[in-house]
C-alpha cells in the first residue's frame, strides 16, 4: 500500500485529501504543521509527501527546503492556496519556486481530488522509474 504523508496547518484540506486518498487504496498520514510532519518523516518511511508552503511556525519555503532535505528521494507535491491582497501588483510564482526547492509536482488550492490523484500518480511513476534505472545501471 502507497504510504503518503500530508502536512498541512488547515484541518479541512488534511480530512478532504485524507479521505479521498484513503478510498483510493492509499494508506495517508496527517500532520497538522511542519514540526509534525517532520516528526512523521523520522517515525516512519513514506512513498510521498504533500506539503503546504506556507504553514505557522515555518517560513515560507522552509518546510519544502527541510523535507526534500530530509528525505530527498520521497516525491514531494507543494500545494498552496495563498492569495495576493493587492492583485495590480506582481506576485512571485510560489509553486515554481518550490519546485526549484525540490518540489517534484505543485497543487494550486482548491485542487480537485482527480487532480490530486494524477499529480500523486505522476510523480510516483516518475519515482519508480527512476528507482528502476538505478537499480540498471548497477
């Protein structure tokens, strides 16, 4: 069964995803907030991450930065809901950034759950395959 660890400071976006990726055949831990995630991360092993960008306690970026640090060859989903108070000014391109952090795929919220389950596919087939080619090239 795909382990998959979800942090995330918001309790409703944890119990949506947590659902639906439970009725999809995937077993899902919760930590509500990057120093739980964190803990998880040294308790247990995980196929997958998804992690909110911007959460208490961690700045921005950190929590990406930390996690694919601390487990580098865990597929790692950004998502981020933030939303600008002044739209006439230019906004950074957040999920890009965390993608050039370590982030292997980003989720905009709201995401559906259908995109939630492609992106966690990708990026698992993305992991086998390199897993796959490694083990070759042995």
């Amino acid at each position: 069964m795909t382990r998959v660890l979800v942090v995330d400071d918001d309790p409703m976006v944890c119990m949506a995803i947590e659902i639906y990726l439970e009725r999809h055949g995937f077993e899902v831990t919760i930590a509500a907030g990057g120093e739980a995630g964190l803990r998880a991360l040294e308790d247990s092993s995980f196929d997958l991450m998804i992690v909110d960008i911007f959460m208490p306690h961690m700045r921005g970026f950190e929590s990406i930065r930390i996690f694919h640090e601390r487990a580098p060859a865990v597929p790692l989903v950004a998502m981020s809901g933030y939303a600008f108070a002044n739209l006439d000014a230019p906004a950074p391109d957040f999920l890009r950034m965390a993608l050039e952090l370590g982030a292997a795929r980003c989720l905009r919220k709201p995401f559906t759950p259908a995109a939630l389950v492609t992106v966690i596919n990708e990026c698992l087939a993305e992991a086998r395959s390199r897993y796959a080619g490694v083990a070759e090239s042995r």
